[in-house]
C-alpha cells in the first residue's frame, strides 16, 4: 500500500476511495455519508496537496516544517484550539434533585485564594431583614477580579462558621485572621442592578485622610489624597461613596473617597456651624475658601494636547514678595523675546517724555480704568504710589495671537478669574528654599516693601517668605500644575524654560470645562 501511495499520490489514492465509498453512500450504509463528506472537504483537498508538495520536493525547510507540524506540543495547540471552538471545557454537572421545594434559594460557593493582599470588598447589615450582605465590591480589587462576589449578595457562611447572628465587625475579623483559602456560601442577589461604571478623572480639591474620617464604611478601604491629586473615578454607583484611584498608580485596585454630594453636604454642615457660632451681624456670611469648597470638591479634567494651530497656553507664576517670581519673568524675556513676551499693564500714572503709549503702558484716564474695572477687564489691578495699574485681558490676547507665549506674575487671588477655556492657564508656583539657602543667595539683593524701596534682605523676611509662601501653598495648591524651587535664579530660569515648553507640547490635565466650552 505504502509503494501504491507514494507512486500514485495522494490524490489519486483518494480519487481511488471516493469511488469505493461511493458504492456504500448509495447503499445507504450506516456513518458512510459522514466519511465521504469529510474526505470530500476542501481543507482536506487542499492539505493532501501540501502533504504532496512537501514529498515532491525536500528541503531543509520543508523538513523543519514537517518536524513542527508533527510536534507534540503543535499537536496539543491545536487540540485545545479545538476545544475552545466547541466550548469542551464547561464542567459537566449533576441533574438537579427533583425534590427541591420551589421556594428554595440558590446558593454559590465562592472560593477565593487570599494571600497578603486585601479582599476587595465591604459588607453590612441590611437595614430591614437584618441579614450579612455585600455592601460593595473594590474596583479591581480581588473579590471583582474573580467576578463571583457582587453587591448585594447574602453572605451565609465564611470557612464553614454561619453568620446568622453574628455583628458585621466579627464577620470582618473572620475574613481578617483567614489566610490562603477562603470559602464563601452566598445567596445571590435576586435582581442585580448595573452599576454606574463610567470612568471620569478628577483634580482634588482638598484633602481627604481615611482614617481620620468617622463615617466611612470601612477606613482600610478608603484611598487618600491631596489637592491636586488627579483621580480616576471608576465607580459613581453608591450616591455617597465612589470608588477611584490615583493615576499616579493605576495599577492598585480602587479605594473608597467621599462622593460630591457627600462632599458639598458635610461642607455645608461646617458653613453653617460656624455660622451659627460666630457672633458677626446678620449679614454675615461664610468664609469664601468654605463656598468654593462646597461648590467643587472635584475637578473633572481631561488630558489635552495642543495643537499647532492653537493658541499658547497662558503661563502664570505664582509666588511670595521676594521669592523672585518678577526676576525669573525677566530672565525668560531677556533670553528669548521673541518667544516668551509680558502683556503690556494699563495705568493712571502721567506718561513720562520718553514713555510711548502702549510701549510700555497703556496710559488711561481714571475714569476709563474704572470703567474697566466694573466690566472685569483686568485679570489683576492695584494701586501703588497713588495711582492704578492693571493687567488686561486683551493686552494677554494680543499677545498669544501674536504666537507667542505670554508670562504674568499674579498674585494667588488672582487664578480664578484666569483659569478660562481661552487663556487655558497653565500655573507654576515658584517657591522658596531654606532659609539657609536664601541668606546665601540673597544676601546682596534687595526687596521692596510697602515703605520702602531696594531695602537689603532681613531675617525677618526671609521668615515672611517662608510663611506666606507655606499659606499659598496650603490655600492654593490645587491649582499648581508645577513647582520650581527657586534656590539659583539661573537654574530655575533653565528649569523653568523647560517645564514651559512641555506645557506647551506635551499632554496636560485640564478641566474638562474648557474643553467642552471650545467647541460650543
């Protein structure tokens, strides 16, 4: 057979049983249909005329090929290739008993392997039936990776001990001194709602320390914070509780933050209390940080990427008197004025002979400069030696429609009123060394002072910055997108060189507010 085979070829040995086959499909023979359809597929044609292509002609390659193809370890990537196409991997179960009663619960036998790592899930005790259930699952935490545990499920025994009876805080220390094997037997819950699992990102507004916090379900499971951190919120289902995590470290599971509702609630518990203990008039009113944190706990922001028909983002540098935010705005000037440029200030002050209106001021009548004031023109404005001086938004405007990248100096009370979809803000937040560092670099420089001018540097100032600097910090850092220590003014202007031109060409977090206010 095997000398017919090889003189013959494949094909014509099958041409060969077909025809016998034949014979037995007309008779009617019992499986004989299911043979000769096989031997009559395609596939099989065409893998016969590989088989003779690869005996016709003999290579290295074709020797390699037939030693893989023939390989065990081939042979068993195929099998389960197999098995998966025809689902031959669910388990095969019992019949169910037939004197099961109607109103019997089903029951799930959970196991889960635990081993250092948290369980990833909360539970408490249903206020009405008085039962152990679920009260929430942790977004990619162990009980939500295996997808057995789920919100809502009644828990009936934990290692074989029944909790029928016993308080939620002895079924945790239960599940706490267990190590390995873990097995639960649950009755599902009945009608499972969808979680609300829309992904969003979130600046912190505040800060927020889990354990210092009373009334969250479990201080463990809570994931702390601080202004600005940016958060990916992954679960919004409980309407007091969201689950997140920071997207410094996406890759631990998520913890509990208080929801903004929660939030805005428990601030305007405070506002009130103080309030009501205050022994101000009738008018009075909270304070404006407690209203700005009722009003937004959370930032929604999104990642944006400028394109290069856009527009520069504004870059503000924030900082105490002293610390040299004005010299390093020069510096950046002074290196490349054809890149980095200020917004020409408005003023009331008499022009001098050798000034140009709207070289170095716009110079404005009192009147007019009121005028702007009361239609909110100016991002900042003050007085000094009698008369005003302001910064213009246009004045801004005219600056980055001209491509470049326009550098103000403000004072922290300003950010609000800057941070819009047009100027898209980006903000650095200059900072002081030590002390030691700054008597050392500072001690030939001068600062000015309300009373005086080019007044040399005093311990006493070196402290003053030190503490307003600490207050900005404390009060305004949500709103940093970067800090420079300025402890050498030439390094910190090549810092912050740096620091700009990623701000500009790389992806940042903004609000999601400005984005959506483009393209209304």
């Amino acid at each position: 057979m095997t000398g017919g085979l090889q003189e013959n070829g494949f094909s014509q040995v099958l041409d060969l049983v077909l025809e016998e086959l034949g014979l037995y499909y007309s008779q009617d023979v019992n499986g004989i249909g299911v043979l000769y359809s096989l031997l009559q597929a395609p596939w099989l044609q065409s893998l016969l005329k590989v088989g003779e292509m690869l005996r016709d002609f003999p290579s290295a390659e074709t020797r390699e090929l037939r030693r893989i193809l023939r390989g065990a370890h081939f042979k068993a990537m195929l099998s389960a290739h197999d098995m998966v196409a025809q689902k031959d991997f669910e388990p095969i179960l019992p019949p169910l008993p037939e004197n099961i009663p109607d109103n019997e619960e089903a029951m799930r036998i959970v196991c889960l392997v635990k081993n250092k790592q948290p369980l990833g899930a909360t539970i408490k005790r249903h206020e009405i039936t008085g039962e152990i259930i679920v009260a929430r699952v942790i977004h990619g935490g162990l009980a939500d990776r295996s997808g057995l545990l789920y919100a809502g499920d009644k828990l009936v025994e934990v290692n074989g001990v029944l909790v029928e009876g016993l308080e939620p805080e002895h079924v945790i220390q239960i599940l706490a001194d267990s190590e390995g094997t873990i097995i639960f037997k649950v009755i599902p819950v009945g009608d499972r709602s969808i979680c609300n699992h829309t992904m969003l990102f979130a600046r912190a507004m505040a800060d927020y320390w889990p354990q210092q916090d009373p009334a969250i379900p479990c201080a463990d499971a809570g994931l702390p914070f601080q202004k600005g951190d940016i958060l990916q919120i992954v679960d919004q289902s409980d309407s007091l509780w969201w689950q997140a995590r920071k997207v410094s470290d996406l890759s631990r599971c998520a913890g509990l933050i208080p929801s903004n509702h929660l939030l805005k609630r428990r601030s305007m518990r405070l506002c009130r209390r103080k309030t009501q203990n205050s022994q101000s008039s009738f008018y009075s009113r909270c304070p404006t940080s407690c209203y700005h944190t009722v009003g937004a706990p959370y930032e929604e922001v999104v990642r944006y990427q400028r394109r290069p028909c856009d527009r520069h983002r504004l870059i503000i540098l924030i900082g105490p008197s002293g610390v040299g935010v004005n010299e390093l705005r020069k510096q950046l000037i002074d290196l490349n004025p054809l890149v980095f440029q200020s917004p020409i200030p408005h003023t009331t002050r008499q022009k001098k002979t050798y000034e140009e209106n709207g070289r170095e001021y716009f110079f404005v009548s009192k009147e007019t400069f009121e005028s702007m004031v009361y239609s909110h023109s100016f991002l900042e404005y003050g007085e000094y030696n009698g008369h005003m001086y302001g910064t213009n938004v246009e004045s801004i405007k005219a600056v980055l429609d001209a491509g470049m990248i326009c550098i103000v100096d403000l004072e922290p009370q300003g950010i609000t009123g800057a941070r819009t979809h047009e100027l898209k803000p980006y903000i650095i937040f200059v900072k002081p060394p030590s002390k030691s560092c700054m008597r050392e670099t500072r001690k030939n420089a001068f600062i000015i002072t309300d009373y005086y001018v080019n007044m040399k540097f005093k311990e006493e100032d070196l402290q003053e910055i030190e503490e307003s600097a600490k207050k900005m910090e404390a009060q305004f850092s949500q709103f940093f997108d970067q800090i420079v220590v300025n402890d050498n003014l030439q390094s910190a202007t090549v810092q912050l060189m740096s620091i700009i031109h990623r701000a500009q060409d790389e992806p940042q977090w903004i609000p999601a507010s400005w984005i959506c206010s483009d393209y209304e």
